[in-house]
C-alpha cells in the first residue's frame, strides 16, 4: 500500500517541533503599538481613563505596561471588561466582550515584559467624552448638584418633572453623566405619581436615598445607563408610551470611598406626540406575579432557587433585557419554551448588582403566542455569600430595600408585526469565543433506576430546578419543577403517571446548566 501523504505529515510535525522548541520566537511578537493599544481603547479606555469610573487610566504606553500583568489576570477570568452575560448562552448587539485570540494576545504580552513596539504604530490616544451625543433631543434636563460623600455604596433618585402636558412617545434616550468619576450606573424611571416627589420632600438632600427601584409601584424602567453605553434608539415606528404630567426619576448608583465629589447627570429624551407601535419595558419574569414557587422568601443560611413562568396571549417581538436581583441573588436566567423549541434569552451566571445592564438583542427574538417565558433565580442567604448583606444571615423576602431580595428581567418589548425579525441591530461579526472554558458536568444521581414505583429521586451537586422527561422517540412527557418532599428530605419527580419504558431525564440546574441522564420505568 502506497504512503503519498507520508512526506507532508512529516513536514508538518517538524514545525509543530520547531515551534514547541523556539517558541515565540517563531511566532509574531505582540506589542503594545499594534495589538495591545487597540484592544484597551476599544474596550476599557471608556472605564480606564482620568476622569473615568475606574481606578485607574490605560491610557498610553506607561500606565498599560504598569498594570500588565493584573490586565492579564483581568481578562483571563472575564471579570474585565465587566460584562455579566453568559456568551455561549446569547450574544448580544454591541456587545463588550473580548475574543479568544485578544485574551491570548494580551496573556503573551504580558509574559513578554510587555514591549512597547513601533509607537508610530499605535492608534490615538482616547480622549475623554464630555458631551450628549443624542443631536436634537426634546427634552433635556439636568439634576440639581448634588455632592456626593459616601463610605458605602449609595444609590439616590433624583426627581425631574417632564413637563409633557400631552401623551408622548419616547424614541431615544441618553444619559449624560454629570461626574464620569462617580456616576457607576443609572436606571431610568418614569413616574406618574406623586410618592418620588413626597420622597424627594423628605430628604433634606437634593434627591432621596433609594436602593432597588424608586419606591413607587407605578415606576416604570424606561432607560438603563452604564459608562461607555451609547443612546438607546428606539427602532423605527416603535415608541415607549410616557402618560403626560410624569416625572422621570433617575436612580444613580455612587460607588463607595467618595469624598466631595460634585455630580450633575443630565437625560435627553426625544420624543413625538405622534401615535406609534407602542414598545413596553415590562418585567415578565416577575417575583410579584409569576413565580411558581414563590413566595420569593429565602430562610437565613439557605440557598433555594426560584422559577418563573409567564405564558403569552400573544406573539411578542423583544428587542433588549435588563435582568435585576438585589444582593443575595446570584444567577438569573430567562428562556422561552415553545413546544420544543427554546429560545435563550438571558443568563447572568455570577449575578453582580454593581454590573447592572441593558441586553440589547442583535436581531430582535420573536416569541409565539402560546409560548411561555421561564426564569430561573438563584439566591445565596448563607455567610458563604460575601455580598450578603446580613452577617449572620437573616431571612430575606421581596421589597425594595438593600437587604430586601427581587427577581426580575425587563423585556423592551411590543406586538409582533411581520418584518420585526429583519430590523437588526448590529450587523459586526460576532467575535470568536470558542475555545473558552465551558463549565465542568454536574455530579447527579437519580434512583430507583430501573424505576418502580411512584417517584424518582433526584440528588445533585447544584440544585435542579426544572426537569423535562423525554420518551424514545424525543417527545416530552412530562416537565416541571422538582418537589421536595419534606419529610424524606429529598427532592423528586412523580411518575406514577409515566408509563413503563426508557426515557431521558433533562434537568437543568441552578447555574444555568442543563444535564441528562437515562431512566427505565419497569
Ligand atoms: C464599564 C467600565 C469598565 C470597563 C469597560 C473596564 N473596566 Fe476595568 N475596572 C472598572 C472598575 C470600576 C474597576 C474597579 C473594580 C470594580 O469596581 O470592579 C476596574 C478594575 C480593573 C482592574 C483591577 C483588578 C480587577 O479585576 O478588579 C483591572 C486589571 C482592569 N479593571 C482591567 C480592565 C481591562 C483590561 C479592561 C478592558 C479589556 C477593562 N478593565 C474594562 C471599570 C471598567
């Protein structure tokens, strides 16, 4: 038998040695003027430069190389740049995220001293941005100066009347911060209401203290801001509907260890008294309505873990999500389950209050009338938590406050009218992540298997929180959440209603995961 491919595998593997014995030297040397440079200014410069949110500039040569090796730690984890959705469950319209390959680059760098390269090479430096960008907003108005001197976080809402004496429609908004140092995130609310003003009344500081939302059940989430976010554009023909006479509120996170630091944000709103689709940013996985094993109460020195179900009347276009817990929240998670079908939404694998967001989709979702939005919550009350705001723990139920728990994700969202699915967002090539890790399988057990009797029962590593039994040929079953059974302390699924044969057991787990092992019903 003859060998024709015998010469090139030979060839081949001698550069595979030739690379493993010389190493880098082979390969191209990373520099900052031409690989490093533009990565920092694409993705960190709008947090990392003087006047910025963050703790230091990555402006210019010194200050990278400086800071060489704990930017490569940073981006080795993906705790920087901040950005809390999981990639491999939903990729997202502009998203800030970094590939594979940049990961690398930067990790090489830095191992190499971190050389500067051919400066005449490197991209300008960043300057920091003052200014709207929105051109011919409506509205435009400013909160009152308000110092800001805090040793914790502090989360104030400042009222601004809109002034609309007519019904209107937002299309664009923008939020300006007046202080880029100290202004981490704003949520944007609009009130009809008098309870902001009471608030803002009885707060002798300009504004109101107020953690989780405005302190009025009307609020309605109309707008998210964190640095660097460009203005929200409404998609052609479709507005948020703002009832005249409200107010906008705007809810603004300063971060600890501020000292005398003065801060004016501004929001520019364009709006038309012109009727359009009316676009709704409303909370469809909700603690307060939809929860199947509410209510959202989590006892001291337990974890549990909830799950919503919201099923639809109607066809929906969505647009964007902006998922929301407190501090004891840990992992949040929404999907849409038609029939067989399930389309990821949003999964938020390591919850983080201070990285709060708005997802835009590329190209917006579409959800069949008939479908259900699940969401799943996962909540920490033990001192393993190091967010917990109580130590000791203590129970922790839904409301408002900083040591109060919620459970929601806002959906921008309206009827579905055919041609919705084309109006894309984002048209940039999606950036390789391939050979990011992907999170280790669970330990799982599931027994009696073969089953005989009148229940399954299931012990896991990470809690199950919804199964789904699929017969031989693919067809589900049976689905649901498991049960725990109180006084065997154990969780399990009944099967008195399965009948004999083989099936596969899908679980899903509080961490987003989902596993499947095989069960015979004798
Ligand atoms: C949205 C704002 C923002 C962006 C974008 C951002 N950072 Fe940060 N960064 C911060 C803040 C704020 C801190 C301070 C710690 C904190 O609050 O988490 C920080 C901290 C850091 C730290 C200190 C160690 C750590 O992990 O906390 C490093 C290193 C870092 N950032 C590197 C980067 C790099 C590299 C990029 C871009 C690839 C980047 N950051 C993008 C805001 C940002």
């Amino acid at each position: 038998m003859n060998r024709p491919s015998k010469q090139p595998i030979c060839s081949a593997w001698l550069l595979i040695i030739m690379n493993l014995v010389f190493g880098t030297s082979l390969a191209q040397t990373i520099t900052w003027s031409e690989h490093i440079a533009p990565i920092l200014y694409d993705n960190c410069t709008q947090c990392h430069i003087d006047g910025g949110i963050a703790p230091f500039s990555l402006v210019g040569y010194d200050k990278a190389k400086n800071h060489a090796n704990s930017i490569a730690a940073a981006t080795q984890n993906r705790s920087m740049p901040p950005w809390p959705a999981d990639p491999k469950y939903r990729r997202y319209a502009h998203e800030r995220i970094l590939s594979t390959e940049e990961i690398e680059q930067i990790s090489q760098w830095a191992n190499n001293n971190a050389p500067q390269g051919d400066i005449s090479k490197a991209p300008a430096d960043p300057k920091p941005t003052s200014g709207a960008s929105l051109s011919q907003p409506t509205l435009s108005l400013k909160m009152p100066n308000y110092t800001v001197n805090t040793s914790s976080d502090e989360y104030r809402c400042f009222v601004l009347p809109s002034g609309f004496t007519a019904d209107q429609y937002l299309t664009a908004i923008e939020v300006v911060p007046g202080n880029r140092k100290v202004v981490h995130h704003v949520l944007v609310f609009y009130d009809t209401s008098g309870i902001p003003a009471q608030k803002d009344q009885a707060d002798p500081k300009p504004g109101y203290l107020s953690f989780g939302g405005t302190g009025s059940p009307t609020s309605q989430l109309i707008g998210v801001y964190v640095p660097g976010q460009e203005p929200y554009q409404f998609p052609d023909g479709l507005g948020a509907k703002l009832l005249k006479n409200g107010s906008i509120i705007l809810q603004i996170h300063y971060p600890s260890y501020v000292q005398n630091e003065v801060d004016s944000t501004r929001v520019l709103l364009k709006t038309t008294t012109e009727t359009l689709r009316n676009m709704i940013i409303a909370p469809a996985v909700n603690h307060a309505q939809s929860l199947q094993n509410g209510p959202l109460y989590i006892p001291a020195d337990q974890t549990k873990t909830f799950v919503s179900k919201f099923s639809l009347n109607n066809t929906l276009t969505v647009f964007a999500v902006a998922p929301h817990m407190h501090l004891v929240g840990k992992s949040i998670k929404a999907f849409n389950v038609n029939g067989k079908d399930t389309i990821p939404i949003v999964n938020i694998p390591n919850w983080d209050f201070h990285w709060q967001r708005t997802y835009i989709m590329r190209q917006p979702l579409i959800f069949a009338k008939g479908s259900t939005i699940w969401g799943e919550g996962y909540y920490d009350n033990t001192a393993q938590n190091p967010n917990n705001p109580n130590s000791p723990p203590v129970a922790v139920s839904a409301g408002e406050g900083t040591k109060d728990e919620m459970m929601l994700v806002y959906f921008w969202v309206a009827g579905f009218v055919p041609g919705d699915e084309f109006k894309i967002v984002d048209f940039t090539p999606l950036k390789n992540i391939s050979t990011t890790k992907i999170a280790k399988q669970h330990w799982i057990k599931i027994y009696p298997n073969p089953g005989r009797g009148n229940q399954l029962w299931l012990e896991s590593q990470n809690p199950c929180i919804a199964y789904s039994v699929f017969d031989a040929a693919g067809k589900i079953v049976k689905s649901g959440v498991p049960l725990y059974d109180n006084q065997l302390s154990g969780t399990m699924i009944p099967t008195a209603d399965i009948p004999a044969g083989y099936y596969q057991i899908m679980m899903q787990f509080a961490d987003g995961q989902r596993q499947s092992q095989s069960w015979i019903k004798n």
